[in-house]
C-alpha cells in the first residue's frame, strides 16, 4: 500500500509539472502580411508574409506593436508610421468581425473557425488607409532609414514610428542585401522563397467576372496581324488538323486561317473571316471526343491510358487542341465526364455511377456487388470479383452491408482516375515539370549564394547579364522581366531585349551554380552566349 501511495505521488507530480510546463509555452503562431496600395485598392504584398509567435490572449494594440517591430526586423527598407493593423478584407481590426467585442486573438480565432497558423492579419501604412496620400509605393526606389523605436498611441491600433538615433534626410541603401531583395522583387513572379514554419495562406477575392469576359482577357496576346495556316481535307479533319498545329511555324498567339478541299483535293472558294475557322474547330471537337485516348459514355467521357498515343504525343496536342478552341471563339470540350473535369479543377467531389463503365465484364461486377442485399452476399461477391479490386486496391473485409457502396465509389475512382494518373496527371505542355520546379529551387539558392558573396559573380553582374542594367530603372522595366528554361544548353542566356533569363536544366546544384558562373563570367555581351 505505502508503494502504491509514493507511485501515486509521484504521478500527481509528474503530471502537474506537466501543465506547468505547457503553461508556460503557451504561444501560437500567426502571419503577419503587408499591404500596399495598388490602382484605388489595397493588397497584400507579395512575399513580405511572416510568422509570428503571441500569446492568444493578444489585443489588437499590442498585436500591431509586436507586428511591427517583426517586419522591421526582416525588412529594414520600412517606410515610417503610423501603421494601422487590418484583416484580410482591408477593414481595421478593432473589434471581433460581426461583433462588439473587442478584439482578442482567440476570440477572432473561435468565431473565425481556423486553426492559429492558417490566420494572416496585415499592417498597412495609416495614410494608404486613411486614403490621405495620392503616390503609391514604388519598388524602383527603396529608401532606407535608421533603426527606429515605436511608441504606442493608446487611443487607437496605430503604431507612431518615429527616428531616435538619426533625424538627418534618409539615405539609399547601395549594399548587396536591398539589390538582392529588389532584385527577388523583380523577379517574384518566377522564384518563390520557402520557410518551413510559414503556412501558406490562400486569400481568396469575390470578383464579378463573366466567363466571356475571362476568354476575351485570355485571347488579348493573340495577332490578328499573323496567321497559322490549316489545310484541312473534309474527308480527314483530324490528320489535316494535326499537321497544322505540329507545323513549327504555327503559333497559338496568330490567328487561324483554315482553307478546306472537297473530296477531289480542290480548295473550297471563300475567305475566312471566321466561319471556316469555327467550322475547323467544331468539326475537330467531334473528332477528338473519339480519339482512343478517351473512354465512357457520349457527354461523359473520361482519360485512358494508350501507350501509342503516349509516343505520339497525342494527350498534349489534345490538351492544346481543346485550349485553342476555346481561345479562338471554338466549342468547349462538353464532351468530358463533369467528375473529370473537377478532379483537373482540384475539386474533392466524385460522383460517378456504374453505367459510365463501357467495359461490359467489370460493369455486370460492379453492378453484382452493389445488388447484394446481405453481408454474406456482399462477401461472396468480393471474393469472386477479388482480382479486380485487388488491383484497385479495393478489396476489404466487409461487416455491413453498407460497406458496398464505398467498395463500388473507391473502384469507379480508380478506373476513372487512378489507373489513368500517369496522362491525366502529366504537367501541362510539357514533361520537363520537375526539373524546372527543381531548378526554380536552385536559382532562390543560387541568388543567396550571390548575396552572401558565395559566387563568381554579384547580384549586380546576374542583373546586367538578363538586363543590361546594373540596377534598376526609375521608370522600371519594360517588358517585366521573365524566366525561361533550357534543356539544350547547360549555360544560362538570356535577351536583354525581353528581359528574359534562360536558366539551364541541370542534375545537382552545385553543377548549375559552377555553370551559371561560367556563362556569366565569360558572356560576351548582355547575356550572349
């Protein structure tokens, strides 16, 4: 007994130490964002995101405070106060959304329903707030000021900023760190930095936009000044079709002009001003939904695997095929299973059902489990069909007979969507989608690398090489600077005229950085090569 009483002790002890402890290292982590007016609104600045660690308890005043004082630290090119703290939707935070409670962070948390590290809250500049000030920040300038205190003004959630070691005028920072954070700037459309402990939040905007008016923006880059031309045969859509979208003059940036022949090879009279070429694509939208690399029903067809539409590139023509239609003022692909088409918009939801299976041996099984009317039943129909979900990946041992309903849902996924991963899944245009994520990975790296003075080359040298400039404009680039990718050179290039940087597809990071050194140390010219 006096041993059970010490182990009981003893555990009382341990588990109070416990809480404690927890007690003491109770602290949540959020993001803080910047916002910056861009046109008449105000959004959230690309890569500024950072984590913050508080206490959930935290009030607005003291939350600005502490936000601050962190994008300061990691952003030493800040312009001074007041600052203003504000939630996703540009409105101040003061009180908790919907409410008269003052804000506290667990509050906005309970009544938001996220979990800690998916809430981003933002500062912003009060005047950008406040609508007081008419110029918009500018990334071809960046001034930077000394190290500043904050004092905090109690009668609102704004942070005054204000000089103490240095009242003189600002000074422009000429050092490797604001070229290199100007220069990621410029660049952010392509190079993306990641941090283990910063959750990726997706802000999401209602905007009222027709799908019309989505396709008329997607066909402005389109010249009406230059055509791709199809020789299209009436008896032969789809190889006529081919050839003109392989040619290697052909652009989906020009207009289509198509010229049919009647069955004896002579070209029909007409122009196109547009008929033919609608004509062309409606006419390759019904050839397309019976190419063999489609399975299913009529208006619920679905991707399969061919090994020789594999070799013959056919599911990326077919991909580009149904773009340029709908671009070029053609049908849509209506043909699709709608649960296709959502699993390709990222949609969770599927809802096939056992008529969609044109394969008549596992339809009449699909259909026998799904009729059975007992567990027994149910059993006897899985062991007899057990080859066929095994190869699913479907076969369980089943205690009700509900059961069926999952069997049959998990083996119409896999047949309709799993078995045809490799094309359905396969990067858009192009197999080459790992390594350039990969290389992307390489060029954050090697951009660190010239910051911190690991390199050949300076940031200033990677910038003359892809611009022609050392740093940047006070009217900024025009066009914006891009990056391209190259799998026959193991050099980088680029056009100074486009401002595009051409990096090199290359097996390991130390390979890339000694060749991008090379190329740049021994470029004739703006980026020659």
């Amino acid at each position: 007994m006096e041993y059970r009483s010490s182990k009981s002790k003893e555990k009382q002890s341990f588990n109070c130490g416990k809480v404690r402890l927890k007690q003491e290292r109770r602290q949540v982590q959020i993001n803080i964002g910047m916002m910056s007016p861009q046109g008449v609104d105000l959004k959230p600045r690309r890569g500024k995101t950072l984590p913050l660690f508080t206490d959930p308890e935290i009030a607005a005043p003291v939350l600005l405070e502490r936000a601050v004082q962190k994008m300061r630290a990691f952003n030493k090119d800040m312009d001074e106060g007041p600052y203003i703290l504000l939630y996703p939707d540009c409105s101040e935070v003061v009180n908790v959304p919907g409410s008269e409670k003052p804000f506290t962070l667990a509050e906005y948390k309970k009544d938001l329903g996220k979990a800690y590290a998916r809430i981003t809250l933002f500062i912003c500049l009060e005047k950008h707030f406040r609508g007081g000030d008419d110029t918009s920040d500018s990334d071809s300038e960046i001034v930077i000021t000394s190290r500043s205190t904050a004092k905090f003004n109690q009668a609102d959630t704004v942070i005054v900023i204000s000089d103490t070691e240095d009242m003189g005028p600002p000074k422009t920072n000429t050092n490797k760190t604001t070229c290199y954070s100007t220069y990621t700037d410029l660049y952010a459309p392509c190079v993306e930095e990641e941090d283990e402990e910063l959750v990726a939040v997706h802000m999401t905007e209602e905007m009222n936009v027709t799908l019309p008016a989505i396709i008329a923006n997607l066909s402005q880059p389109i010249d009406h000044g230059r055509v791709s031309r199809f020789n299209i045969s009436r008896a032969n859509v789809w190889d006529g079709a081919v050839r003109g979208f392989k040619r290697t003059s052909y652009s989906e940036n020009c207009d289509m002009l198509v010229k049919f022949t009647d069955d004896a090879g002579v070209f029909e009279e007409g122009i196109d001003s547009g008929g033919p070429r609608r004509e062309l694509l409606s006419l390759l939208r019904k050839n397309l939904k019976d190419r063999p690399i489609f399975d299913g029903p009529d208006g619920h067809r679905f991707l399969v695997y061919n090994a020789n539409a594999v070799r013959e590139d056919e599911y990326y023509l077919a991909g580009k095929m149904i773009a340029v239609s709908v671009v070029h003022g053609g049908p849509g692909p209506h043909f699709l299973s709608e649960d296709l088409v959502r699993y390709l918009a990222g949609q969770p939801s599927f809802k096939a059902t056992v008529n969609l299976i044109t394969d008549e041996e596992v339809g009449k099984a699909l259909e026998e489990i799904e009729n059975a009317a007992s567990v027994d039943a149910l059993r006897e129909m899985t062991m007899r069909h057990s080859t066929m979900l095994q190869t699913a990946g479907c076969l369980r041992h089943v205690a009700s007979v509900e059961e069926k309903k999952g069997i049959v849902s998990d083996y119409l996924q896999w047949y309709i969507i799993g078995r045809n991963s490799s094309v359905i899944d396969s990067p858009p245009g192009s197999n080459r989608r790992l390594g350039e994520s990969q290389t992307l990975g390489y060029w954050a790296d090697y951009l660190l690398d010239c910051e911190e003075s690991q390199t050949a080359v300076s940031l200033e040298d990677v910038l003359m090489f892809a611009t022609g400039l050392t740093s940047l404009p006070p009217s900024g680039f025009e066009p914006s600077p891009g990056i391209e990718f190259l799998d026959d050179s193991p050099f980088p290039m680029a056009n100074t005229c486009s401002n595009t940087l051409k990096l090199p597809l290359l097996e390991s990071y130390n390979v890339f950085k000694s060749k991008m050194d090379f190329g740049m140390q021994n470029s004739p010219g703006f980026g020659c090569y």
